[in-house]
C-alpha cells in the first residue's frame, strides 16, 4: 500500500509540473505572439501598407495565415513566415520577436534619419605612370644599375596609384621568387615610403646585386632579411655592404603594363 501511495504522489507531482510548464510556456508564446503582432503592425504604418491584404500581397504569402498570425489565432507562428516579413521590412527576424520596435530606436525611420547622416567620404587615388626601368632577376643573382636604366631607356609604364614621385618598376625574370612574384609580373617600388619590419623590400647590395626579401629588423649593423621563397634561409647581410633598400608597394600584373 506505501508503495502505491508512493507512486500516486509521483504521478501527481508529474502532472502538476507539465500542466504548469505548459502553462508557463503558452504564456511565453502568447507574449512573444502580441509583442510580434504590434511590431508588425508599426512597422506596416511606416512603411505605409493599409492592410493585412496589401501586406500579404507584397510578401506572397497567403492573406487567412497572415490574418490569424496578426489576429493571435496563431500562438505559435513558423520562423520561415518570420523571417519573410522581416526580410521585407529590413529587420532581423530577432528584432521582430522580442523587441519592442514602438518605443525602441531601431524602427524604419529613424535607421533611414542614422544612414542619411553619414557622410561617405571618398578615397583619392593619384594613378601614375609609373616607369619600367629593367628586367632583371630578383630572388638573388640578378644585377641592376639604377643609372644605365635610366638614361634613355624606355622600357614602358605601369599604372599604379601612388603618391611617390620617384616611384618605380622591375620587371621579375625568372621563376626564383614564385610563387609570391610570376615571371613577367612587376615588382613596384617606392624609395620615399619608409619600410618596418614585416614590409617587402628591394635589396641592393654594393655589387649592384639585387633581391627582394621581408624587413625583419637592424641589430649591430647587420641586417636581417627573410626570404619570400620558402625553400631559401633568411639572410643577415653588413649593413656596410648594401647599397639600398627600397620599399615593396605591390606586385603589378601585366595587364598594367604599357608602352607609349
């Protein structure tokens, strides 16, 4: 008998917790579903629909569903109607559920007032022509002289957007630095733009050897390069014995390239 009236209050306790879970949850959903009713009707006066037909219309969706969601009929409407409406009002589908949009600054409006008053403010790009002054190879090996490239040789123009008036190209031979450069890309170089540790740089040592490689840092007058091409070892070279070291802007396809 104990038994029995041991499982008959467990029976009971079971029951009286779902009927008062459900009971919760049907007030939770019956919330959730006015508090959606009244954003949906806001959002319809200041988008200017006059009615639940008008609405259903412009969604496509079926005016009796549409009707017993607004209605309340539907305590519990699906995520993919939801979503639908506030796609078409431009809301998140979040907003539309637990937010109060009446007293809340996320309406229609006043977003639209937000974005007017941004002011977009465009970037200027000075596009140069900027001049070709060699090929030559430049993961190591290859020579360049600066002043026989430049006297009288026209070797074309890159178009390239930059503020250094002695900007200039290399044109990549060979296939030592892919897969970062191709052979036949440009190497753009900009000798007014101070580098950092991390930048690529052009390297040109006091034999007129020339090589791209990554800026580590300067410690005891030795420089510390890394090289782009993962199969070759970082580089410590004199500071004594390098003539320059230019600053990397990018790498120009060929479609940039042209000739006068």
């Amino acid at each position: 008998m104990r038994k029995i009236y041991l499982n008959l209050n467990i029976i009971c306790v079971k029951v009286y917790f779902e009927f008062y879970i459900g009971l919760k949850g049907s007030n939770i959903m019956g919330m959730m579903t006015a508090k959606l009713n009244k954003n949906i009707k806001k959002l319809m006066a200041e988008k200017g629909v006059k009615s639940v037909a008008e609405l259903s219309r412009r969604i496509g969706m079926p005016q009796p569903t549409l009707h017993r969601m607004l209605s309340g009929e539907v305590k519990s409407p699906r995520l993919k109607i939801i979503q639908k409406i506030a796609d078409f009002f431009r809301v998140e589908a979040n907003e539309l559920l637990y937010k109060d949009l009446i007293t809340s600054h996320i309406s229609i409006e006043n977003k639209t007032k937000a974005y007017e008053r941004v002011e977009v403010k465009a970037i200027p790009f000075n596009f140069c022509k900027v001049p070709v002054l060699g090929t030559t190879q430049l993961g190591g090996g290859g020579y360049w002289n600066s002043k026989e490239s430049s006297a009288g040789h026209d070797y074309g123009y890159i178009i390239w957007p930059t503020e250094d008036r002695d900007a200039f190209a290399l044109r990549c031979q060979g296939e030592s630095m892919m897969p970062r450069i191709q052979h036949g890309e440009f190497v753009v170089m900009e000798p007014n733009h101070k580098y950092k540790p991390g930048d690529e740089v052009l390297v040109q040592d006091d034999h007129g050897q020339v090589m791209v490689k990554t800026f580590l840092y300067q410690r005891d007058d030795v420089v510390h390069l890394l090289s782009i091409n993962s199969n070759h070892p970082p580089i410590r070279l004199a500071a004594s014995t390098i003539e320059k070291i230019i600053y990397v802007a990018g790498i120009a396809k060929d479609s940039l390239y042209y000739r006068e």
